[in-house]
C-alpha cells in the first residue's frame, strides 16, 4: 500500500477525509479553491495546494500535487444549467494530468442521485436513469472513469450527507403541507464516509462500485420531524404523496469491506 494520497476537493468531507488520513500516518496532499484555506490545511499535517477547475485546471505547482500514487476526486457537479459538459470538461482536465503522472489508483466520489425513482430497491448492478442534471452528470463522468484502462479505480456512490454541522432539517423547519412524507429516506453520515473511503484504500479494493447509505430508512416525515425536536426547530408538517421514491441496497459494499455502519440507522445521526 502507497502512503502517498492527493485529494482534489478539500471541502465539506474531503477536509476530514484528509485530517483522518493524515492522522493515519498517510502523506495527504490537499487542493482548496480557497485562498484562506492552505494555512488551515497545513495546521493539520496536509500539504497544500490552490487548485481550481472552471472547468480547465488552474493552480499552482499542479504537477506535484498529481505526483502521488493514489487520487481521491471529490469535486461536486458544477456549472450551473451546464452540469453535465461542465463536469465533464472539469474530469477530461483531471485525466489530462493523471495520464503524465505516476497515479495508478483514483476514488471517484459520486452519489446515488445516478439512480433514478423508480418505487423499489436499487443495487449496483442497476441500470442509471438519473433525473436530475448533477446526477446526469455523475454518470457521464462514471462512464468516462471507467473506460479508461490506465489506473485502477473505485466508485463511492453516497447516499444524503449528514452530519451535526450539515442537517437538511434546516431547510424544512417550520414549512408546511411537504408532500412526500411518506417516502423512505437515504442517507449516510460523513463520519461512515471518512472510514468506507479507508477501507477501500487498505484493503486495497479497486476496480469496484459501491453504493454507501445507512441501513434503514424512516419515511421524510419521520426523520425531519425527529430532527426538528432534537434541534429545537418548528416542527416541519409533511402530507402523504404518491411520490417516486428509491431505496439504496448497500449490501454489497457491507459484505467485500466486512463493513459495519457506525450510523446504520438515520435517526441515530441526529
């Protein structure tokens, strides 16, 4: 196992993903677009490095930021109503600069917003029908990755992100008459995030997609209803729809990494 580890994207999880890392004992380069954050990053034992992709890479000493073994790309679809070339030409750049460096192994962070709504169980050996256009993009960028043959990789697909500093009860509380409440969520907490992504890099498990989301899943009602009352925050009102809805089966990473979920429950997370 390499000990050398860049991440592109040290934001929301990529950030701790680093911090873990670097605790770990590995060798963390790191890349912000923040001016700020370099000085943070090195408080932290994690080399840094001011890269930007609009959707070209720009930044400084690139080249030895891509001069590891092992990439982590954890960079959300942008671009606004461009989502899907936008991400697209911001991948095609990164490549461009894997293929003239020693990377032999990538993790593409992307999330279960490929699959589409189709009112049942959705596993990886599941056609993509993403809906909306950062899940469009996601998928053309997953085909890319894995048609190209020049490294190993692994693809996360993550389910909702939560954490304390991250709860999407937020944007309910107070609102009334939400349709879907009857539906199931899907949901991970950052923290499981952090330790699947290390388990795929010692025990060294490529060439593989896995979906990542917390084994059970409460319907929309009951788990912004139980986050509002841990918050102290009106108490969002949801009416039962006949929404679409998908439930994310994450039995397979649970039983190549022997992965048991800190979170399996989303209740838990609150």
């Amino acid at each position: 196992m390499n000990n050398n580890i860049s991440i592109l994207g040290c934001g929301w999880l990529g950030f701790p993903l680093a911090e873990f890392l670097a605790a770990k004992g590995f060798h963390v380069k790191g890349s912000t677009k923040s001016p700020e954050k370099p000085k943070l990053l090195s408080s932290k034992n994690i080399q840094p490095f001011h890269i930007e992709l609009n959707p070209l890479m720009v930044g400084n000493n690139i080249k030895d930021f891509f001069n590891t073994n092992l990439l982590v790309i954890n960079i959300p679809p942008g671009g606004g109503d461009d989502k899907v070339n936008f991400h697209k030409k911001q991948v095609e750049s990164i490549l461009n600069q894997v293929k003239r460096s020693p990377i032999a192994k990538i993790i593409f962070i992307s999330s279960t917003s490929v699959y589409g709504n189709e009112n049942r169980m959705v596993t990886e050996n599941d056609g993509l029908h993403p809906e909306k256009e950062s899940g469009k993009a996601l998928k053309t960028v997953e085909e890319m990755l894995l048609a190209n043959q020049s490294f190993e990789k692994t693809i996360l697909r993550f389910a909702g992100l939560v954490d304390t500093d991250r709860n999407p009860v937020k944007f309910f509380a107070g609102r009334k008459n939400i349709p879907g409440g009857n539906i199931p969520v899907n949901l991970i907490h950052r923290e499981d995030c952090i330790n699947i992504i290390h388990q795929v890099i010692t025990k060294n498990i490529w060439n593989e997609i896995f979906n990542a989301c917390s084994d059970l899943h409460p319907s929309k009602k009951e788990f912004y209803t139980a986050a509002a009352e841990k918050l102290n925050l009106p108490v969002p009102e949801f009416i039962d729809t006949d929404d679409s809805y998908k439930i994310v089966n994450s039995d397979k990473l649970k039983k190549m990494l022997s992965y048991d979920f800190i979170y399996p429950d989303p209740l838990s997370m609150l």
